[in-house]
C-alpha cells in the first residue's frame, strides 16, 4: 500500500509525522511518501520526501499557494492512502475523497479552542471564528476514513460525531532518551526546559522564578516565537541564571537531560492546554528526570498520584516554580527516585512502541 503524508507548515523532520509516524510506517513495509514544504527531494529512512516551495512569513499565501502546491504533489504521488496533518490542509483532504482516495485526518490540536487563545487574532473575533472552524472541521471530519488524534481528550470530540477516532499519542520513542551511564551526583544544579518559547508556555515565569532559586540555574533550548518575547524576559533578574541554547537537535536535547536534575512544563490554564499531553513532559519522563509541571487535574494524576514522578504547582506562581525547583535540587535521593519513577512509567505505558500498534491497527483496517 502506497502511503502519502502531506504537511503545509510542519518541517521535514518532524518528530510526530516523520521521525515517529512515517518511519515506522516504512519500517513495516509500507511504501511511505512526505510532501512537505522546503525540504529537497531525498530518501531518509526509507521515506520518500517530496520538497515544495515555502511561503515564508505570510500566513494567508501560505495557507492558499502552499497548501495548493501540496496537494498538487501529492495528486502527483497516486498514494492508495492520503494522511494529512494540518487544519489549513482539510479542504485539501476533501478534494483527495471526491477523487477516490483514503484520507486520514492527524489532528494535532483542538484546534477550535487553540483559535481562542491566538493573539494574532482580534478578542473580539476569536469566539465566532472558532465556532465556524469547528462546524466546518466536523463536517468534514465525517467524511473521512479515519481520525488519528494527538490524544483522549481529541479523540472523545470525533467520536462523538460518529467518526472513526483513534488517539495514537506523542509519547516518546522507548530508547532515543535514555540516559545511561551518568549518576545523579554527576548532573549539574540546572532545571531546564526544551521546547517552543513563547509567554503562554510559561517562560516569563520560569525566568522569574530563578531570582528566588539558590545557586540553580535553567538550560533553555529553543526559539523564542517573537523576538519582543526573548526582549521581555531578558530583562528580568532570572535571565543571568539562564543558559540559552537555541535550537538543539535530538543528540542535544539529550545532552540538556543528561545535565539537568529537573525537567520544566508549566504552560499557562488557557483552554487548550488542561487537556494536553505535552510531548516534552514525557521525555522528561524517558530521560529519568523528575517533572515541575502545572497543577492541572489532568496532569496531577500522571505526575503525583499515578506516577509519582514530579512535582505540581501553579504555573502563574513563580516562587511555587522556585520552591519546586530548589526542593528538587536540595533533596537528591528522592529527586532520582521521581526520575526513576518516570522513567518506569514510560517503559510500562507512555511510549511510541505502544503507540505505533495503534497506528499500524488504523492502516491495517485501511487495507
């Protein structure tokens, strides 16, 4: 079976549609194909990339000239089946049905309530806009062979529409973030946070919670989404305590964990997030460090009750940020346990092996 993804905003790279989905397709034998916009024509993995060109920094031509070169391209390929992951791409999935082919609709986000806390859009709009999103993207979703969800949370919304949901999510590959070899006594006095930076996931607090920390200091790897963000933050008194990396590749990711003594996701109560599953708190999770992530009911019961593998707090608080990140530091033997105890959980149940069943079930039924 002849399999073809297709992105208008994602990198080639991707962790969840190239480096966990594509692959593991290629690996069980499928023909696999990516059109993504950007990258040069090659095989990686044993998956076939097909470059188109980028629209960069407008989001409306992107959103119209990219998303038409995509699906172009992958018209191109003939794929038996059409697996799409971007909202902007759903007209493009619809077009793809009428001609007779599979369409599954990977659905990262809520994006009906993401579109409420988007700052580029007017208050005022956000409300309607998200209404009519969701009105189209259920329409649409029904016509679709299958929904893979990011997780639960997006699942129970397609079902009950009567789609054919299945939450495959982002949790990390078993052995790409195991730490070996390194001792908790070897691991710097440093908390860290990997990911994208931007004030709604927390990086003002964070950088303000290090002032009330003692001889601890925070690893940042990553881009700041705006540069006015990294000028806000930079001004604080935290910021001299901050080590800022950039963006790391996956060795480098892997280079922060295996320094840290703490791994940091305390994003911000907006409605989009209570509900997520951040890929970040589970690679904590595989590389043996302890979590600070906020006090949401959702992720209580993965860190506190269930796993007993971190520590919460209000994500609004930053002395509560620095009191978690300074009792970690000052109480070594029961940090490593906490790491340990993340670590065991992934293994048992937060990992992409696991996942990838559910991903090879969908396919299967597909054929």
């Amino acid at each position: 079976m002849k399999i073809c993804h297709l992105t208008s905003v994602h990198p080639h790279n991707d962790t969840r549609i190239f480096i966990k989905e594509c692959r593991s397709l290629a690996v069980s034998g499928y023909e696999v194909h990516l059109v993504v916009p950007g990258a040069p024509d090659s095989v990686i993995d044993g998956v076939q990339l097909h470059g188109v060109s980028k629209e960069n920094g407008n989001r409306l031509r992107r959103m119209t000239k990219t998303v038409d070169r995509v699906l172009k391209k992958g018209f191109e390929i003939d794929a038996d089946v059409y697996h799409f992951h971007d909202p902007e791409l759903i007209p493009a999935g619809l077009k793809l049905k009428k001609a007779g082919k599979k369409v599954i609709y990977d659905v990262h986000e809520d994006v009906p309530r993401q579109i409420l806390s988007k700052k580029w859009l007017p208050s005022y709009l956000r409300k309607g806009i998200s209404a009519a999103f969701e009105q189209f993207e259920n329409r649409a979703a029904r016509k679709f062979d299958a929904i893979l969800a990011a997780t639960p949370h997006i699942r129970d919304r397609f079902l009950t529409l009567g789609c054919q949901a299945r939450d495959v999510n982002n949790y990390p590959i078993l052995e790409e973030l195991k730490i070996d070899n390194v001792s908790w006594a070897e691991k710097e006095n440093v908390a860290c946070y990997v990911g994208g930076i931007t004030a709604i996931r927390g990086i003002r607090e964070m950088v303000e919670a290090l002032q009330f920390t003692e001889s601890v200091s925070l690893l940042l790897g990553g881009k700041f989404v705006t540069a006015s963000e990294r000028d806000m933050v930079a001004a604080l008194p935290g910021w001299a305590k901050v080590g800022e990396l950039g963006y790391v590749n996956r060795e480098g990711v892997k280079e922060i964990y295996r320094k840290s003594k703490a791994g940091l996701v305390v994003l911000h109560p907006t409605i989009n997030y209570v509900d997520a599953l951040p890929v970040k708190m589970f690679e904590y999770m595989a590389a043996g460090l302890p979590v600070i992530a906020s006090n949401f009911p959702l992720w209580e019961g993965i860190i506190v009750e269930k796993g007993k593998c971190g520590l919460c707090v209000d994500p609004l608080n930053p002395r509560q940020i620095a009191s978690a990140i300074q009792w970690l530091v000052d109480h070594p033997e029961e940090a490593e346990r906490m790491g340990e105890n993340g670590r065991k959980a992934v293994e048992t149940e937060y990992n992409w092996e696991r996942e990838n069943e559910k991903l090879l079930a969908v396919y299967e039924s597909l054929a």
